[in-house]
C-alpha cells in the first residue's frame, strides 16, 4: 500500500546543468540476487516502485540489518551531489531531552516503513531510478538513502504533531516517544497520537514499540524518572579504564616517561587515588563540556589492531578543545581482520554512528582527525569495495572534513584505543597496497620473465654478460 500524495511531498531540485547518468551493476551473491528478485517483486506488488525508461540509474547494493536479515540500498551519491539542500533543521539532542527532565512515564512507537510514508513529488520519479540485472526501475515513495530524506520527513512529522511535540511528544525523524508527568494522564496522550497517525495512514511496527514504562531507551540514551544515562555513556571509555599495574600498561595513559629499567614500579594507595582523581577531573566540569550545535565538532579517532578510541570535542570559552564525550571499543572478530586502512576508517564511520544525535546534517562541517594520511583522500576514489560502499553511503548524512594528523599528535584517541583491557592480538604480516593491485598481475609478470630470458639467449651481443653474470661472476668489470 502505497502513502496519499500530500503537501508533504518530497521534491528533488537539481542544480543548474546538472545532469544524471546511468551508474554500474554492482556484483551480487547467490542469495543476495534472490533477495533483490523477491524485493523487487513485492515493492511492484505495493506500488513503490514502478518498471522505468529514466536516463538515470544509480546502482544498489545490499546491508546487513541488526537482525541479519538484508536490506537493499541505492547508491544516490552522484544524485545527491548535485541536488539542492533542503536545510530544515532536525532536533537538538540538547532540546529533545530538556522536554523530558520531569516525566515520570513513556511510550515509544518506531514507524513501520519509514521514510516510505511519504511520496515522491510528481514528475521527480524519474530522478530516483535504479538499475538492476532484473531491469530499471524508479521509486514512488521516499527511499532510504536521498540527501533530503531526513529533513523531508522531520518537516512532515513535526507538522502532523505541531501542537504537542515538546508537550506530551518528541521525535526525531521516525521515533516517536510520548511522555507525562502523571501516569493516569498517559492513555490519552497515547491515544492521541494513535489517532492522528491512523488518521493520516501511518503505522507501527509492535515489536519495535514499547508502552507505559518508566525506564526507556530513546535513540541511544536510556530514560527514567531518575535522569538520563548518556552523561554517563559520554565519559564512560574514560571512568571504566582500569588502573595500570605495569610499565607498559601505563604507558597507554602517557605519563610514563620518568620511568627507566631496572627502576621498580611500586603502586599504592596513593597511586591509586591519583589516578582515579585524574580520571574524575578529566570527566568533568571545565574539561567535560556540554554541547553546542552553534559551534563546530572536532572529532579525533584512532585505532590500534583491537580497538578503536574516539574523541568528540568543541571549542570552549577559553577558545581550547575541550571534551565532549569519550569514546572506546574493540573491534569485533571479522572486525580485528581489517587492515590499518579499514580500521581508522571504522573507527570513524563507529565514532559518527555513536554521536550521530550530535553530527548528523550539521550546518558547519564536523573538523575529522585521524593519524592515517590516506583518508583524506578516501572519499574522492574512483573504485572501492563494497565494504567501502555502504560506508560511503552512511557517510552521505554527515558533513565532514578529515584531516591527517600524525601520530605523535593523537595522543588522545591513541590512548582509548590501546587501553589496557584490550588483549593485545598478534597481528598477521599485513600488505599495506589494496588488493585490486595485485589482481591478475603474478602470472602474467612470469611469462614476461620466461620470454625475455629467451629472447637473451637469442641475441649474440649479450653473450659475454651473460656469461660473466651465470660463470664468471667474481671478476666481471664494474660497469657489468
């Protein structure tokens, strides 16, 4: 079932000249060619998409949900790069959890479908085809992965429930959460905001929704009567770190330089307390500083062969960076496999994913340091894995810069990433060339090999090289 055509509609405005153009087939397993038949097949049957003759075509590729299950996605950064912003602000986390300082009960309702509840402006179709082995298709409803999605979405969300957000309602983009101070006030907040979502065909997904609690968790940040946990998540990486007990282990945290061989390490009481006081001051007023979406991110990652380690920071009073959360963790087992590239480069697709109530669609770019110079020039490659492609397309919401930062100079985020409850893992002898450079060059370099040692032989000009390289090798003269 289709959404109605409302005044919500999302247009898609190209810039002057701009021009679309067939984009590649992009390779596909077994199992994922069956998903994309059996999708295809059961969007034509709801009527979002429709068969297409567009001069457009962006690829598709598929990600894995939470579940395992696959989600298909379309490649639109050539059709976002040259559409116009829309720059309808989203909500501040800041805003968001102020409404919510006093409320005692809640319910969280997850739209089903999505950004699909909402149609693609008529005579914009063309622009948001795709191409398959399976045929061209264009969508009708609003996909996932259009630059102007977000906004679009948020500008029809907080229309439909203008009179209550920030007064029984919060939402951000498709999460919806109710709120009252007075538990016996909350079935008709609730019922409320069922009946304008009926009224206008918009529909839950139950699994997903959770009604009348005292304790949940909105969009990362666990709510209850009591305050939220996400001051405590944001310094978390710092006030879990255990206290080092060897030379090397302290040597993650920086201070250890007065140390020498053969110097004993004797840690007591005092030194305890010192550290557990260095952790405190590091986590808190004037160090720790409260965001302010005005101002621009710094964001500084790191990552060693287990784990990666984070940084978040603004510009404080004092013109200084100074923290605004903390981040660190270690990488899964397919994860520790990566090579150094992939893995700083996790290391910020997981930092952005972390924060993203703070840096998604900022109107000043997100300043991104990293102590591995080739990322700055990662997002202007021409080919890329697939890895690399669904990477790129969770990067499409954010507006960043990264810059290289040697490594002497991230001492921050290095630390995070190297503490000392990561077990150290014995890394394999890495290849630092991408793959692709390799491709099917080994066999054909021997056959070159195999013909011009022929070809040598061959030419009776060369016969006293060769034979003072093979025989005579000792006494050959130097130009030889």
């Amino acid at each position: 079932m289709t959404p109605p055509h409302r005044e919500y509609n999302i247009a898609i405005d190209l810039l002057p000249d701009a021009k679309l153009s067939p984009g590649p087939i992009y390779g596909m397993t077994d199992a994922e060619s069956k998903a994309l038949k059996q999708h295809i097949d059961e969007e034509l049957a709801t009527g979002k998409i429709r068969p297409s003759t567009s001069l457009a075509g962006a690829p598709v590729m598929f990600v894995k949900k939470a579940d395992g299950s696959l989600r298909l996605v379309v490649d639109y950064r050539k059709l976002n790069d040259v559409t116009h912003k829309n720059v309808y602000p989203l909500p501040r986390q800041d805003n968001l959890m102020a409404k919510l300082r006093h409320a005692k009960v809640f319910t969280k309702l997850d739209l089903r479908w999505g950004y699909n509840n909402v149609q693609i402006k008529e005579g914009d179709e063309w622009k948001t085809a795709f191409r398959t082995k399976y045929g061209l298709f264009k969508y009708l409803v609003m996909p996932f992965g259009l630059t102007n999605a977000p906004a679009a979405f948020q500008h029809f969300m907080n229309n439909l429930f203008r009179d209550l957000i920030d007064v029984t309602v919060v939402i951000y983009l498709d999460n919806i959460l109710i709120f009252s101070e007075r538990p016996e006030d909350h079935p008709a907040h609730v019922k409320e905001v069922l009946s304008r979502l009926l009224k206008n065909q918009l529909f839950c997904k139950l699994s997903k929704c959770h009604f009348h609690v005292t304790t949940v968790d909105y969009l990362g940040i666990v709510i209850s009567p009591a305050g939220f946990s996400m001051d405590q998540k944001k310094i978390e990486a710092v006030t879990s770190w255990p206290t080092p007990r060897t030379v090397k282990q302290f040597g993650s945290t920086s201070p250890a330089q007065p140390y020498k061989k053969g110097n004993p390490m004797v840690l007591g009481n005092q030194e305890e307390e010192a550290f557990q006081e260095l952790k405190s001051l590091v986590t808190k007023s004037p160090v720790l500083i409260h965001s302010n979406p005005k101002l621009p991110y710094y964001l500084e990652t790191d990552a060693s062969g287990v784990a990666m380690g984070a940084i978040l920071s603004q510009r404080g009073p004092d013109n200084r960076l100074h923290p605004i959360a903390y981040m660190s963790k270690s990488f899964s087992g397919a994860e520790a496999n990566y090579d150094t590239h992939d893995k700083e480069l996790l290391a910020i697709i997981k930092a952005l994913e972390e924060w993203r109530i703070f840096l998604e669609a900022t109107d000043k770019p997100i300043q991104v340091f990293t102590d591995h110079q080739n990322l700055e020039y990662w997002m202007q490659a021409r080919t890329f894995n697939c890895r690399h492609a669904r990477w790129r397309i969770f990067l499409s919401d954010f507006n960043f810069e990264i810059h290289y930062r040697p490594g002497k100079q991230s001492g921050k985020p290095d630390a995070l990433s190297r503490r000392l409850d990561y077990v150290d893992a014995l890394q394999e002898p890495e290849i630092m060339l991408p793959s692709e450079v390799f491709a099917n060059t080994s066999e054909a370099e021997l056959e070159i090999v195999t013909e011009i040692r022929e070809k040598l032989k061959d030419d009776p000009s060369l016969e006293p090289i060769i034979q003072f390289l093979t025989k005579d090798a000792d006494t050959a003269p130097p130009s030889i």
